[in-house]
C-alpha cells in the first residue's frame, strides 16, 4: 500500500502554508531585500499544527524548512512546479533534519515527450564538475519518480495538477487542499504566452482558472509590473502582479498572494507594490497563511 493510501483522507482542522522562500530567478542577499526576504522559491505544507510533509519546490528557501521540523527528520513528499534552477537549487543543501531519518519521495512533471527522467536530468546540473555529488549521493532515503497531470492523494492532500504556460520546460500548477483550506500555486506563468488577452495582461486561460477556483489563496507569479510585459525581462515567461489579482477575482480565490519577486525588486519597491495592490498579499519570506 503506497504512501498516499495510508495517510488519511479526512477532513483536517487547519491548513499551514510556510512561505520559506519568495523570490525567483536568482537569490537576492542584502540590506535591501531584508523585510520580504531573498531566498527563492520554496513553500511548506502541513496540517493541524504538525511538521510539514508536503514541500512545493526547493530554491533556497528550502534552508528554512529544518527549522519548522522540530528537531525531526523530513517524512514526506517534494512536488516540484518545473525544474528551472532557481526551484531546485536548494535541494543538494536540504537536510531535512538527522539524515538517517529522512525519507523524501521527489515527484517532477511528467514529461511529454519521455526523456532522461528523473534522475539524469538532476545530474546534468548537480553532478561533477558542477557539483560534487549526484542525487543518488544524498544522504537518507531518498527516491525519485514523476506526476502526471489530474488529481492525486499526496500525504494526506488532494492534489490537481494541471499543465500551465511557461517558457524552457514542461510546468505544472497545483490546487492543493485537505479539507480545511484550498491552496493554488503556480508560482512561474507566462500569461502572455497565449496572447495579450482583452485587458493586455494575459490570457486567463482553463487550467488557470480551474487551478484558482475558489482557492482561499492563490500564490502566483508576480515577477512583473503591468508596465514590464513589454521590456525584454516581459519575454521571459512570467506574469504580471496586476494579473495575479485579475485571475483571483475572475476565479473566485479569497487572496491573491504575489509571489517569485523579481531579484531586483527592493523592499522599499515591495511595499510600493502592496500600496499599489491592497487587496494583495504581498508575500514575505517566513510568513504563514493558515486556515
């Protein structure tokens, strides 16, 4: 009987989302980007005041996820959104309390077509000479296998994976809930990609919005103003902070939460952001959503 079919089903009493890490690209260290925080993309899930079993990608801000263990090893599932550096580049650093007692399952987006996966495509990036060991040299008990899109029983979530716009790899948005609240995370989208859309901002396409159907928040993309879609940086395959709140609100979400700060953007930038969108959350580095 596998994992998933073990952990309950149930309905649980609360829902804890830790955002250990709120930027994308790359990592933004100093005094400028103290208040939201500099680590990249990294959020941990877990139920009724327990550790968290469920990790959505590991950019560094996964160095905070220890430290919300309570001195116990990691027991649970790594759900990645795609595999562009700055969402796992943390991993080879995760220790995720003793070793001995770790056991993380790591599930990557199917790819279409099949190709080297899982393992072979984490080695091209860490293995030698770029790093000095493989995935298969981490220490604990680690195993590695890939999601299909639709819906799945993960550590006691309920689970829809659906495939989304952006640029350089197959990239997977979730809703994730368990009976006390509805998370969606899609923290990299190319709302362009599809077109401009009726306001300019992108199209608000199926696997968007059912993703962000009635979520009580949904953690998007925000690396971009209205303004940035045209400039280079706009080519990139992300999204707009304007249409994260568009999207919410079409869809019915309680919260936009703006999420994958562009590097650059200063806390001083971020507070003008929450000035500019007041009905955001704009997110910071250590904060909890519960529910």
């Amino acid at each position: 009987m596998g994992r998933e079919a073990r952990r309950s089903r149930g309905h649980h009493e609360l829902m804890r989302v830790h955002l250990c890490g709120v930027r994308g690209s790359t990592p933004a260290p100093g005094s400028q980007f103290l208040r939201y925080g500099g680590h990249t993309s990294c959020v941990a899930l877990a139920h009724d005041g327990s550790a968290p079993t469920l990790i959505l990608d590991t950019g560094t801000g996964v160095r905070l996820v220890p430290e919300l263990l309570g001195g116990a090893a990691f027991n649970g599932t790594i759900l990645y959104s795609h595999l562009h550096w700055d969402h796992f580049h943390g991993l080879p650093f995760f220790h995720g309390g003793e070793p001995e007692g770790l056991r993380a399952r790591v599930l990557f987006p199917e790819p279409v077509p099949a190709i080297d996966y899982p393992v072979a495509l984490l080695e091209r990036a860490m293995s030698p000479p770029h790093f000095p060991i493989t995935p298969r040299q981490l220490a604990g008990d680690w195993q590695f296998a890939v999601l299909a899109e639709g819906e799945h029983e993960i550590e006691g979530f309920s689970i829809l994976a659906r495939e989304i716009p952006h640029r350089g790899g197959r990239t997977f948005g979730y809703r994730i809930s368990d009976g006390a609240g509805t998370v969606t995370y899609m923290p990299d989208h190319g709302s362009t990609q599809l077109g401009p859309g009726a306001d300019g901002l992108g199209e608000y396409h199926p696997a968007a919005l059912q993703l962000a159907r009635d979520a009580d928040w949904l953690i998007h993309d925000a690396t971009l103003l209205r303004e940035e879609l045209t400039t280079p940086e706009g080519n990139h395959g992300h999204s707009a902070a304007e249409y994260v709140v568009a999207l919410a609100a079409r869809a019915g979400a309680a919260k936009a939460v703006l999420f994958h700060h562009a590097p650059s953007r200063t806390d001083d930038e971020l507070d003008a952001l929450a000035e500019r969108l007041p009905d955001a959350i704009v997110a910071a580095q250590g904060s909890v959503l519960e529910r």
